[in-house]
C-alpha cells in the first residue's frame, strides 16, 4: 500500500492540526504507525492503530494531547493534535505493516513498518 501525509502546516503553541494519512488501497488489514523526526533527530514513533482501529497506542510525549483514529471506508488514517507544544515541530509520517495489531506486539518503532509515505511538516509558532 502506498500512503500519503497531508494536513500539515502552521499552527500556534496551544493549537491545533489534523494530519491525515490516505492509503492508496484498502488498509483494512495494515496497522498504521505515526512518526516525526525534527531536524538533527531520529525519527520517533508518535502513535498508532490497530487494523480495526481497536486498539490505539501513544508515545508518552503525546498521550493526552493527540488522538489517532481511521476509517477503512476511506482507506484513511488521521491524526488529530491539540494542545500543540514547541517541541512538537517535525516532519510527520505515517507507515503501514500488513499486521493486525502490530504495536501491540513490538511497540511503535520505526523497524516494525515497511511502507512509508512522505512526510508533511508540522511548524508551532506564535
């Protein structure tokens, strides 16, 4: 599957972005997984869903903050940001593995995902 990050952009510290992550055929059977890498960083997980998108995990720097969730129907994957923090600013990026619950096995790292979409910069500035 190939996938597509959009919904990036501006937003002031305390605000709000929706990312979205648009799957180019059906992701019925892909856990999805969000990631950021800021400039001289490596790239860290964010969040993630399971298939059906029962089952959601957060990187503790976000718990609280941003919520993950799909529609199949769609073939898309968003991810709502609120409550947007300095040390937020990155390129996001989603991912997909062809396994059901894959972060609830190995967690939400970046070896676990094998198809990538291109990122969509996220900038937090007043």
């Amino acid at each position: 599957v190939q996938l597509q990050a959009s919904g990036g952009g501006l937003a002031q510290p305390g605000g709000s972005l929706r990312l979205s992550c648009a799957g180019s055929g059906f992701m019925d059977y892909f856990s999805i997984g969000w990631f950021r890498q800021a400039p001289g960083k490596e790239r860290e997980g964010v969040s993630c869903i399971s298939s059906s998108g029962g089952k959601t995990y957060y990187a503790d720097s976000v718990k609280g903050r941003f919520t993950v969730s799909r529609d199949n129907n769609k073939n898309t994957v968003y991810l709502e940001m609120n409550s947007l923090k300095p040390e937020d600013p990155a390129v996001y990026y989603c991912a997909a593995r062809g396994q059901a619950d894959v972060c609830g096995v190995f967690g939400i790292r970046v070896g676990s995902f094998g198809s990538w979409g291109q990122g969509t910069l996220v900038t937090v500035s007043s």
